[in-house]
C-alpha cells in the first residue's frame, strides 16, 4: 500500500478538462460528479493495490481502465504518481508525458 498519492501537473490538468468537457455537453454536473467519484476510487484501489495496474510500453508505468478513461501511473518511493488521465477515444499520438 502506498502512503501517498502525487498529481502531476497533466493529470490534474486532464481531470479538469474531462469534467468540465462533460459539464459543457450536458448542461449539468450530475454526470461530472458520478465519473469524478468512479476516478477516484480508482484512485483508491491504485492505492491499496498498485502491482494490480496493467503494465505498458513504459518502464514503471501503470494503467488503470476507468470507463473510457485510463489512469496512467507510477509506484516511487512508496508514492502513487498520477502521470495522465486519458480519454481513450482521443488520438494516442496526442498522449505524452508518460
């Protein structure tokens, strides 16, 4: 279990982009808070269960599929890192700072 959970700069920044895209689609943040709950208990699960996250191309770097999302992230020093939190339907060349 990890002591701690980091954001990174992207995925707080993907976060906000995704619930306020859902916001702005649906006149409403009923949606936004249910997928903002779902994110973050599997935010939780990382925690508990880091090795538990699917590996990638990427050294180190796990994947947790969320609905159409994937959380990308890191186990460092007893830490979660948060890299990215990605929409699956937008264009994977678009995805860095894994």
């Amino acid at each position: 279990m990890a002591e701690r959970v980091i954001w990174s700069a992207n995925a707080k920044h993907d976060l906000k982009e995704i619930l306020a895209y859902w916001v702005y689609r649906n006149k409403s943040k009923t949606y936004s808070k249910k997928l903002n709950s779902l994110i973050n208990k599997a935010i939780d699960e990382i925690v508990l269960y880091p090795k538990a996250g699917k590996l990638t191309i990427v050294k180190d770097v796990r994947a947790k599929i969320v609905g159409d999302y994937i959380i990308f992230f890191e186990e460092r020093n007893n830490k979660i890192c948060l890299l990215r939190i990605w929409d699956t339907r937008q264009n994977p060349e678009r995805l860095t700072g894994l």
